[in-house]
C-alpha cells in the first residue's frame, strides 16, 4: 500500500516543481503590450486602466525605459504597487487615442520643460544660477557647476537643477549666438 502512495505523492511534487518553474520563467519573460493583445481607458479620477491578457488593472503608470534617448519607445507599463505588468515597444504602433492618453499620463509624470531662451547663467562658489524663458514661462534655477550639464547628443542638452528637477535644451543652435556664449562654458 505504501509504494502506490509513492508515486502519487511524487507526481504531485513533480506538478508543483513544474507549475513553480513555469511561473517563475513567466515572470522573467517580457510581456509585449501591443492595441491588439490590451485594451487602455480613462478613468473617471484621470488616471488610465488596462485590460491585458484577461487581466485588469484599474490604475496604472507608464515609465519610460529610455526616457531622454528614446522617449516613445520601450514604455514599462505598471500596476499600482510597481510591478511591470508589460512593455510597449513603440507608442507609434497604438491607436491614436491610446497613444494621446498615454502621452497625458507622461506628460504628468516627466515634467521637463523646454528652455526656449537663455538670459544669463552666473556662476559663483561651485553653483550656476540660470534665468532662462521656458515652454513653461520664465524660470530661474541653480545648478551644481560641475556635472549639472548632460549632452545627450551634439545639440541637445539636459540640465540638472540642485533640486533634482531636470531642463531640456532641444536644440542648441536655436539660441542665438550671444546665449550659446553663456552657457558655452557647461557644454
């Protein structure tokens, strides 16, 4: 009686192990969200739900993976509590009202306003004291001296303030000759 209890028992645990391993390489995959495999609505709170894979999530949040360099592709989508439910791999392949939602929910998320003009850029005792026009209005900050500049390419630029809040230069040559002169000496 004993050796017919052995086998079941080890089928068993043979099921567990399998269905562990299963879930657990499930969850090192990526998961692909694409318009035809998730479905993404407005809430009424201005926040996005999902249907994906038969699951829903009634809140989520989009992060971008390559936020300067590639800022509409590879979009980490994640529930409330932080888990990666799927990655977009370009914006550009979902329909236009999901891609408008998405991009609000970005837009909350990555605020980085766009300097248009450059006034004057100070320094003194290791800091830089910026007063420029941005898409957002005028706007005065400081930045560290050293390090507080980041060329992502040859003309765009993105500055670090002290407090962590970040400024995007689209494109240098835009400024006039006297306000590339000021901040020649970051670049």
């Amino acid at each position: 009686m004993r050796e017919q209890q052995k086998p079941a028992a080890h089928d068993e645990a043979a099921q567990v192990i399998e269905q562990q391993r299963l879930a657990a390489l499930d969850m090192q995959s990526i998961h692909y969200i694409t318009g035809e495999n998730a479905v993404f609505s407005a809430t009424e709170g201005g926040f996005v739900r999902m249907k994906f894979r038969e699951k829903e999530c009634e809140r989520i949040a989009v992060h971008r993976c390559f936020p300067f360099t590639d800022p509409d592709c590879f979009l980490s989508i994640r529930d409330q509590d932080g888990n990666e439910l799927g990655i977009i791999r370009a914006l550009s392949d979902l329909p236009e009202e999901t891609q408008e939602l998405l991009r609000r929910q970005m837009a909350l998320r990555y605020f980085l306003p766009k300097i248009l003009k450059v006034h004057s850029v100070k320094e003194e005792y290791g800091y830089s004291y910026w007063d420029v026009v941005t898409d957002k209005g005028a706007c005065r900050f400081t930045a560290s001296s050293h390090n507080a500049v980041a060329k992502l390419s040859e003309t765009r630029l993105i500055i670090q303030d002290i407090h962590g809040n970040r400024y995007e230069i689209e494109d240098v040559y835009k400024l006039t000759p006297k306000e590339i002169k000021k901040i020649d000496l970051y670049i």
